[in-house]
C-alpha cells in the first residue's frame, strides 16, 4: 500500500511542477464549446447525435456535477438514476435497465471489472479525472457488446495522446465537501517531447462517513447524525505515451484504481477492498488500404481484485477477474452513399468468488469466459432522412470449474431514421433487437453475499435474454432554444431476475435466486435547454419516467420514479451560476411479494446551487468554485437502490474548491 501512495505522491508533484511551468492558457471556453462524442462511429457532436439519443457532460457542466461514484455523478441526467448502493459504488440506472445491461467502457474498452454483476461492485474508473461522460444508446452499441439494452457509458480520460500538443496542458482541481468531510485532489497534464505524446492524470479522495438528515429513521447511527459504513477512499493514477506522425499514433498506457468503500447493511455492515491495474494499446493508421479511411487495433488488458471485509475486518469472500479485450475496426469510405464502421472483438475472462472462510468452496466457482464477435454500423443520407444501421454476431461460452459449460449464440441488430422535415426540427424512430448471456454469477452463484445481505443462488439453465425495443423521438437542435422528446419500450423475453425470498440459508436471512421471465419496460424523456452554449442567463427543464412490470407477475423491483426538474443560471467570461430543483414522486409501483420484499418510498425535492468564478493570473487559468447539494436536507431514499430502507441519500452537503487550467 504504501509504494503505490509513494508513486501517487510523486506523479502529483510531476502535475503541479508541469502547471508552474505551463507558458500559454487555453483560449477557447471549453464548458460552452459543443463536445464531440467520441465513442460514436460517426463523431458526430452531441446536438448531432439524434439516432442514439446521446448526452454529453464535459468541461464545467461535469465538474459541477462530479459525485463520489459514477451513479451519484450521472443521476440527475434524463432517464438515468443511481442504484444507490453507497457512496463508492454506486452505478447508473438507465431506462429501469441496470447491471451488464448498461455497458460500462473507458476509453471505449470494456471496464474489465465486476461492478455489472452486483450493486456493491465498484465502477473501475473515476469520474473525479475523466475529461468527458458519454451516454450512447441504439446501433452505436452494437459496437462495443450485445446486451447493452439500457445503453452505453463511456468515460473518456484521454490516457493514450492522439495529438501532438505544442505546449503543456492540463488541469488540476482540489474540492472538499461538508457532509462527509471529505477532501479531494484530481490532475490531468499533457506534454510533447519531439513526435512523442505524454499523458499523465490520478486522483486522491478521502471521505468519511456521511451526515444524515435528523429526521431518518435509520436505526443504529446512535448521536452521531451519520451513515455509519458510508465513507469511501480513493486513489487512482494513470500515464500512457503515444508516437504520434503524419499515418495516425501507436500508443500505450498502464493504470491503477485502489479503492476502500463502505457498505452499510440491514443487519451487518462490511467493506470492500478493490484493486484493478490496466494496460491499454491503442493505434490508428490512416488511409491502410484502399477504400477505408481508418485501421484502429486496441488491446486492454485488466488484473482485478476485491476481498469483502466483514464488520470491515475480517476478509469473507475474495473476488477476481483477470481479462483480455482485443477489438480490430475499420472505417470505410462511402460505397453506394453508405459509411461506416466494422470490425471484430474478441473478450475473455477468468471470475471467481472465492469463500476465504473455506477455500473448499466457493461463492461462484472458478469461470472462463470467452467471447468473440463481429460488428457493423452503417450510416448514409437520403434527401431529408438520415439512416443509420448496425448489427453485431458474438458467440459466448463460459467454462466454470466443476458444474455445466455452457455456449449462447447472440444476435443484435437497430436500425434508425431521421426526418428533418423543417430545418432545425427532427422527427425518428429506432428499432433494436438485442441478446444477451447470463452473466457467471446469474449462472453458477451458490453462497453468502454480506454487502447485500442475501444468499445468491445461481441457475446453470437460463436462456439468453432477447429485448426488442422501439424509441420514438421529436426533436428541435438549432438556435438557442432547443428540446427532444423520445418515447420508448421495451420487451425483453426471458429476463433475468434476483427473486428475493425470506429463507434463511448460509447465515444470511434471505435467499436471492435469479430466474427469468418476460418483461415489458416502457417510459418518455422531456429535454429542454435554453442558451446552454452562449454566455447570458440559461435554463433547462426535464421530465422522465418508466414503468417496469414482469409479464403476469407485477411490476418490475427497483424501478425508477417519475420526476421532473429544471435549472436556471447566468454565464459569462467570468462568472457561471446556476439553481435546480428536482421533484421526485413517491414510488408505489413496487414488486409483489412473490418476486421481491422490496417496499414503496416517499417523494422527495432536492435543491442544488453553484457559483463559481474564473480569473487570469500570468498565463493561467483558475476557477473558484462552491456548491451546495440537497440544501433542504431532504431525507431521500432511491426507488433504485436494493438497500433504500436503511441506506437514506446524504443530507445537505457544501462543496468548495479550486480549478486551475494550463
């Protein structure tokens, strides 16, 4: 532990030594710039990509709501909750669709972690030093795996250069926040030496048990006023170089996450301890043959650990995952006004849930896991209407040690169309049929869980998933005032569910055991923005919902509520504030008790403000910056979270820190 806090330390005195050298400041106001999106096929701008309804936070628009985990930083975003498992660990919620039918990438590769296959799994990633969160949905995520019906989050930390930059750059930021005393340190620098690019980013936090509004009814906090099993420690730290010439890049980066979080439980509390190291290649050759404009080769390579500390003491369970992600796309020129992107990938991966208590047994056996695919997504203009297209073939196999092999053939496909009928205005639909495989735990669990308090049972029989899926949207992306509306569903056959059972068994007192039935998800997002990329007054307005329900069984557990918000503010060369109010209704469209025990929660409004100012000094930029989230002290509890009647949301919470840009 404490060579790699000596390595951290080092790599931050690199950081500010590279900011008191730095010679020029950006020019460009990059929090009002339109954003690229980069996990797109097409890099299209995000006002531009009105096939898969996408959502771009980067610049300051992300610093003001970066959170503790990727869930808490993405909840306030049309259409996607949190899970609200904890502070450290929390993921998105998309659509009532979560776990690996959201698909988690860095950089465009797989995360290589374990946080799709239980809530209290952490994100292998920070958002604390990402550049830019992406949300992708419909042919776009054919290419990055099948399944991902909710859609695709990409974290964009640029580790590997792409450009040569003609002096450092970079950015460093220093947060702390009241609520759980909590202190924060994150950079990013970029450097050229000669045709060689140099990139290094991390970040240290440190937070501690959180406060809760008074008046929760959570037991067990004693006089304290805070979440006990709620704190988070986080350090994180990534270099890459890349050669850089005039044919396009060769590069490579290794990283590390180390993280201890909290999980607050019913009856017993536990943490966990994650450590995951990364090594990336990535390159691109421009014009290769001809006819295609790109050849892009990447490689990712992931070690991944956690161990589950009972009473945050004693080592329970230990869970590895060590993978390889290889993914080869060429990007064609126009053949008959198509263009486009195809390619294949292969992935595999060896998982295990080893009981530390009995090394005889295992919470879920020793899998190999192995996937190969082959994918295309399309595009092209016809008159007023754009088309686009994309279908992905992946055959998957799992190889668990003692029990059933089993193979699952999948087959996804969408197909878009845009009509601009009025410049400026959009009418489209898109159509998606998606397959997934039963993920190693849903097939071969057999044992304790202590963060989630169940006893996890796994069926070696379950069929793949098929969701097909129809989105709706009208839309208007000119000028300053600009809205969407999209309307969507989703039936997914043979989905895979935790039945969750008051049975005891293996010293926890309910039994979750997944098993399948057909679902139908259906739901609307309202988008509205004025001014967001000039300076001036702005505001934006949003509304959501979705309704999960298990086909002759009830509704769906752990569905979002229906809400609505809106946010108003000023910006200029100097200053940028702004005030939200987010309604949320009470959720009382919850899981008979023959599918869960799960229980209704109450309505809530949460109020968020941010000020912040920017100044020149020399050729430097720096921005001050305070925040105050949940100022009513509301007492929330997320409809999404497994954990909503003993884990309530944090209480209010001011956050204050500096920015400075090189």
């Amino acid at each position: 532990m404490s060579f790699r806090r000596s390595i951290l330390a080092h790599a931050v005195s690199c950081a500010l030594a590279g900011l008191s050298m730095a010679s020029y400041a950006q020019q460009a106001d990059k929090s009002l710039a339109p954003v690229v999106v980069t996990a797109d096929p097409f890099g299209s701008q995000e006002q531009a990509t009105i096939l898969s309804p996408a959502r771009v936070l980067s610049g300051d628009n992300l610093r003001d709501k970066i959170g503790g985990s990727l869930g808490e930083t993405l909840m306030q975003e049309p259409g996607i909750h949190s899970s609200g498992f904890s502070t450290g660990s929390s993921r998105p919620v998309i659509r009532g669709l979560e776990g690996p039918r959201v698909k988690i990438l860095q950089n465009g590769m797989s995360n290589g972690d374990l946080s799709a296959i239980s809530n209290d799994h952490a994100v292998g990633a920070s958002s604390l030093s990402a550049q830019q969160i992406e949300i992708l949905r419909g042919p776009a995520t054919l290419l990055y795996g099948s399944g991902a019906i909710g859609g695709a989050i990409n974290i964009v930390n640029g580790r590997i250069p792409t450009r040569l930059e003609e002096r450092p750059t970079g950015e460093a930021e220093l947060r702390a926040s009241s609520v759980d005393s909590a202190s924060s340190f994150a950079f990013t620098a970029d450097r050229a030496a000669g045709n060689i690019g140099l990139h290094i980013d991390g970040n240290m936090l440190r937070a501690g048990d959180y406060r809760i509004p008074v008046n929760s009814s959570t037991a067990g906090d004693g006089d304290t006023g805070r979440l006990t099993y709620s704190g988070n420690r986080e350090n994180n730290l990534g270099v890459g170089a890349s050669m850089i010439q005039s044919w396009g890049y060769v590069g490579a980066s290794v990283s590390q996450i180390d993280k201890l979080y909290g999980i607050r439980g019913r009856d017993e509390s536990s943490k966990i301890d994650l450590l995951q190291t990364r090594f990336d290649i990535d390159s691109l050759i421009r014009s290769p043959f001809e006819g295609f404009d790109a050849l892009r080769i990447k490689l990712g390579q992931s070690d991944y650990r956690h161990t589950e500390l009972d009473s945050g003491v004693d080592p329970h369970v230990k869970f590895t995952n060590r993978s390889l992600e290889s993914r080869i796309e060429l990007s064609h020129q126009a053949v008959a006004g198509w263009r486009g992107r195809l390619g294949v990938q292969t992935d595999g991966s060896t998982v295990q849930a080893l009981n530390l208590e009995d090394p005889n047994e295992s919470t879920v056996p020793r899998t190999r896991s192995n996937s190969t695919a082959a994918f295309i997504v399309e595009e092209t203009d016809i008159g007023d209407v754009r088309l686009n297209a994309g279908a992905r073939i992946e055959q998957v196999g799992r190889r668990p040690t003692g029990t059933t092999n089993r193979n699952f053939t999948l087959g996804s496909a969408s197909f878009g169309a845009l009509w601009s009928f009025i410049p400026g205005y959009a009418l489209g639909s898109t159509l998606s049929l998606a397959q997934r495989a039963p993920t190693t735990e849903e097939l071969y669990s057999g044992g304790a869980h202590h963060p989630t308090e169940t006893f996890d049972v796994g069926s070696s029989s379950l069929k793949k998933e098929t969701s097909q899926n129809i989105d709706l949207s009208l839309q208007k992306t000119e000028d300053r005032l600009r809205w969407k509306g999209n309307l969507f569903q989703n039936k997914v056959g043979q989905f895979v569910y935790g039945k969750l059972e008051d049975i005891p068994q293996g010293g926890m007192d309910v039994t979750r055991t997944f098993t399948q039935g057909d679902a139908t998800i259906r739901g609307y997002e309202l988008d509205a923005s004025y001014n967001l990329y000039e300076h001036g007054w702005f505001g934006r307005a949003f509304a959501d919902d979705s309704r999960g329900t298990l086909d002759n069984q009830g509704h769906l557990p752990l569905q979002p509520v229906r809400r609505v918000g809106a946010t108003v503010g000023y910006q200029d060369a100097s200053w940028r504030s702004s005030l939200s109010v987010l309604q949320a209704s009470a959720q009382n469209r919850i899981a008979s008790a023959d599918v869960s025990n799960e229980t209704a929660t109450r309505g809530y409004t949460r109020v968020d403000a941010n000020i912040s100012w920017r100044q020149r000094i020399g050729e430097n930029e720096l921005t001050w910056f305070a925040s105050a989230r949940n100022l009513l002290n509301e007492e929330i509890r997320l409809s999404t979270s497994l954990l909503k009647d003993y884990v309530p949301q944090p209480g209010r919470n001011f956050i204050v820190g500096v920015r400075a840009r090189f």
